[in-house]
C-alpha cells in the first residue's frame, strides 16, 4: 500500500492507495502540505481503490436523499455515497475515516483529491481557520483577498504575479483567514483551461486533467511557485474583482457592498471543495449545524469587511496589466 502524509496547518492526513501513480498525482497537488517523516495519528485517513466498488459494500434499499448525481444511504455515523458514474464512497463522521471505489484512475484522482479538501477544511473550520474562494497574495507581512468566480481569472493573475511581480501568493484559489482576521497559505495545484497558454511554466511541471462535469483542464505543479508562497500575512486589503473591457482600475468599496461578497464567496463557500455529499445531513441537528457554521462564518467576513482596505479591482483584458496594477497598490500602502 503507498502512502501520503499531509499536514494542514495542524490537521494530520493519510491518503492510502495501491496505485503508486495516483498517490504520485495527489502528491503533486498537495506538495505544499506534505510531512517527510510521517504522521503518527492522522485526524483523517482516507483510502483510494482502484477498482469497482465490492458487492458487498453496495448499499441496498431506498437511498436516504438525493443530490444532482449522487445518492446517499445513511446508517449512524457511516455514509455511503454511490455516485451514478458507479463510483461509491464510505465514511464515517464519528472515526473520520473513508474509502472510495472506481475503477476510473481519472475519476477517483478528483473524488480523493475533493474528499480531502471537504473533510479537511471541516476540521480546519473547527480550528477557527476558514477557507475563501479568493485569490490570496501577499507583500511583506501585509496580505490580500481579491474575491472572483470560477473562471474569473485568478489562475491566470496569479501566474503573472509570480512571473513579473514581486508579490507573494497565499493561494490562487482557497486561502485560508483567521478568526484573528490573519491570512494563511493554502496553495494547491493552479488549473487552466486545456488551450491555455502557460509562459514561463515548464513542461514537466504541467500535467492533463480530466474532470467529470466540466470539462479537460491542464495542472500546474505546487513546485512551479513554491519559492513565491507567503506563510501568512495581516489582512489588509478586500479586493472585489470585476471583469472590464479597458485598463485596471482600483477604486473604494464600502463595508457593506465587501460584506455581500464574502457571503457569496466565504460564508456560502461557493466555488469551495465542500462537497455536499459529506456536508449535507438532512435532520434538524444537520441543519443546525450548517446554520452555526455559516454564523461564524459571517461573523468573520463581518469583521474582515471592517478592518480591510474595501475595494473594487476592475481588471482589463490584460494580465501584466493587472499584476502591475495589483502590485502598485500593495507597494504603495504595504
């Protein structure tokens, strides 16, 4: 059996697999967060098969609810998750322990690699560290949100700041912040669309991608920027970013209009790997538990909204453009 050890900022994780190339994968994605020496009691231990699910693991009978392409079948604290691709994943809440069966190696690669990110960032929560979807970066100890959705570019801004920047990056997609409103690193794999263009990244550093509902995609390694992440760094600036047809333009935002943004990107999480299928308890106890979760949540963007510099970031059609204009204003105030 070939092993992973991971640490998230204190959450000890074991990824387990017989496929030396899927583990190698999820390596790669996770480089940033891997423990060299092991970990001695994993928080969270998941097991990937690469095969079809057993029959014996098959869940029979009526499933307890049904989300878009998956169906879940509850017994206490274990859940098992047969997706309509044929795939099945089993978990247990009480011992936080799962195992997944596909016999797709593409396929169970994004089921392992969300899995981690949902059960982790649960635990995380639980730690006062809360996920954005948010491009994070940073300029000396001073740090920086800039809020947009999926396939709004962060990607692509990111790999010019590391490019033709002196900026640091917390993550390009999910940074972590702080109940003490401190932004923290979570960099993971960057994706691109599959006929994006990639200067400056080297070949072996890139890797092809095949996702279930959207789409082919190209990774680039954690590796390609690792000696450009900042550990952690003050929230300084809220950025609300929006696309433009002209040059970037930065200009003020209120507290109110950065607090409706981070309800969409923070306390809703949307675009984050939450996963529904492990966050969804249909019971009132799994209904009150989201309704704690999003007010602390709220809680946290509340008090971010009003001690961040709150602004909008128009961004135009030019990435150098932006980075420049994104880098001007951290050195100016940093």
């Amino acid at each position: 059996m070939e092993s992973l050890n991971l640490d998230f900022h204190g959450i000890p994780v074991l990824l387990e697999s017989r496929s030396a190339e899927l583990i190698d994968a999820l390596r790669r994605d996770f480089e940033y967060f891997i423990v060299p020496g092991g970990v001695q009691e994993p928080l969270l231990l998941l097991t990937l098969d690469l095969e079809s699910m057993p029959a014996e693991e098959r869940p029979e009978g009526p499933p307890d609810f049904v989300l878009r392409d998956w169906r879940a079948f509850d017994a206490g604290p274990l859940r098992r998750v047969l997706y309509d691709d044929g795939a099945l994943a089993v978990y247990d809440f009480q011992e936080r322990r799962g195992r997944i069966w596909c016999s797709d190696q593409g396929r169970l690669h994004e089921l392992g690699y969300l899995a981690v990110l949902s059960r982790a960032g649960e635990l995380l929560e639980g730690r006062g560290l809360r996920r954005v979807h948010a491009l994070g970066f940073a300029a000396g100890n001073r740090g920086g949100l800039l809020l947009l959705p999926s396939g709004g570019g962060k990607s692509v801004l990111a790999l010019e700041l590391v490019r033709s920047t002196g900026l640091n990056l917390l993550s390009d997609d999910s940074p972590l912040l702080s109940d003490s409103l401190r932004l923290k690193a979570f960099p993971l794999r960057w994706g691109f669309l599959a006929g994006q263009e990639l200067p400056g990244v080297p070949e072996g550093m890139v890797r092809p991608f095949q996702r279930k509902a959207y789409g082919p995609k190209k990774l680039v390694d954690v590796g390609f920027f690792r000696g450009r992440i900042a550990a952690e760094a003050d929230a300084a600036w809220l950025l609300i970013g929006r696309r433009y047809a002209g040059p970037p333009l930065i200009s003020p935002a209120s507290r109110l209009r950065a607090f409706i943004s981070l309800l969409w990107w923070m306390v809703v999480g949307v675009g984050l790997a939450q996963m529904s299928e492990y966050m969804v308890v249909p019971t009132w106890q799994g209904l009150g538990s989201l309704l704690r979760l999003a007010w602390r949540r709220a809680g946290t963007a509340w008090r971010l909204a009003g001690t961040a510099r709150c602004l909008v970031f128009r961004l135009g059609p030019d990435p150098s453009a932006n980075a420049r204009a994104l880098e001007d204003l951290a050195r100016r105030e940093a």
